[in-house]
C-alpha cells in the first residue's frame, strides 16, 4: 500500500495552502501523490436529473460513472473508512498519499500549528512533524510555515524511498503483516515468473484476489 501521511490542524491553521505547497515540492521531484480529503458532511456527486441516481435509487449497490478523462464513484458506506481502507481504494499507483484531516487516524500525521489557535491537538498521535509559527517544546522536527521543501525532505529520505518497492497482503480488506523472510521469498517467485522464455514484459505488479459470498 503507498505510504498514507496525515496533514492535520485546527480550523484556519492553513492546512490546504500548505497541503497545497507540499503536492507541488513532492511531484516536482518525479512522485506520484494521491490526496484524501476528510469531510464532516455527507457528499453527493449526483443528482435525480442523471441516470447513475436512477440506477442507485433502482438498487445499484455502487454506480460507476466513465468518461475518457475520469471517473466518479458513489457508493454508499456502512461505516465511516480508515485512511489505510481509502488508500487501498486508490490503488497502488502512487508513491505517497496525503491525507487533509483524520486526526484521530493511525497514519504518521504533520500538524499545522499557529500561535493563535492554541496548543497542539490532544488526540493526534504518530505526530512525526510539526509546522509552525513559533518554537514549540516537542521532540518531533519543526518546520516554518512555508518549508515545503524541508518536509518533502523528511518524507522522501525517510518514507517514501523505503516504500517505493513493497509488497502488500490483504485478506478481508485488511493488510496483513507478511512474515519475516517472506517478502524475499515473494520476490523470488515474482523473478521466476518475469524470466520466463517469452515473456517480454517485466512484472511491476501482481494483484491475487479471492472472493467468498
């Protein structure tokens, strides 16, 4: 799964103009970036005037909508998602995904902080950077308000380059921590496969899935 890295703040610290910043110092450098916004509302890309609200309301239980430059997806969810069961929607296209919110998720978080909004979130844990307008008393690097380039430093030397190459496992939506040693007996696998007599394309991605109702 891409690595998942979780802009987070209070209300009016500037968390979407430096999201903003760090998108364009990181795929400046050659990555790919995927981002997920959180919202407290509930969304709606529909309308009864389109035919996928008439396929929904028929009883589709998620309606794809296709054109030759995008798609949009509208699929009711029982429950609120993770950020790692969003980023697994995604796909494994990307080298990083950054998230706007979810304070209270597992993923390593960056917390937007201003002088006038008061101290650091008290429910935002893995806290691996701050990004503020003051010295604050923390043990995690601090950054100043437009130090795009420092913090896209800190998360290409210390994640993504160590996850550009992985191999995730998932069984029931979940991942799963592979054994030790068995990413390299994986990959073993996967180079006997590639070299096989005739096969001219190389394997980048292999995805297994089994289905039970």
């Amino acid at each position: 799964m891409p690595l998942v890295i979780s802009i987070v703040g209070k209300s009016s610290t500037g968390k979407t103009t430096f999201l903003e910043k760090l998108i364009r110092e990181i795929s400046g450098r050659g990555y790919t970036v995927a981002t997920i916004k959180h919202s407290h509302h509930s969304i709606s890309f529909d309308d009864p005037s389109k035919d996928s609200w008439r396929h929904a309301k028929a009883g589709a239980a998620a309606t794809m909508v296709s054109s030759t430059t995008e798609i949009q997806l509208v699929k009711p969810i029982p429950r609120e998602l993770t950020t790692a069961e969003l980023a697994r929607g995604l796909g494994e296209d990307y080298d990083i995904i950054l998230t706007e919110g979810f304070s209270r998720g597992d993923a390593p978080k960056i917390e937007i902080h201003r002088k006038e909004a008061g101290p650091l979130l008290d429910m935002a844990t893995n806290l691996i950077a701050v990004i503020t307008d003051e010295p604050l008393e923390t043990a995690v690097p601090q950054f100043g308000l437009n130090d795009a380039k420092g913090v896209a430093d800190l998360l290409e030397k210390a994640y993504i380059k160590p996850n550009l190459e992985r191999i995730s496992l998932y069984i029931n939506g979940r991942q799963v921590a592979l054994p030790p040693g068995s990413g390299r007996f994986i990959q073993a696998v996967l180079q006997a496969l590639e070299y096989q007599p005739g096969r001219a394309e190389s394997i980048r991605e292999l995805d297994l899935r089994y289905h039970r109702p």
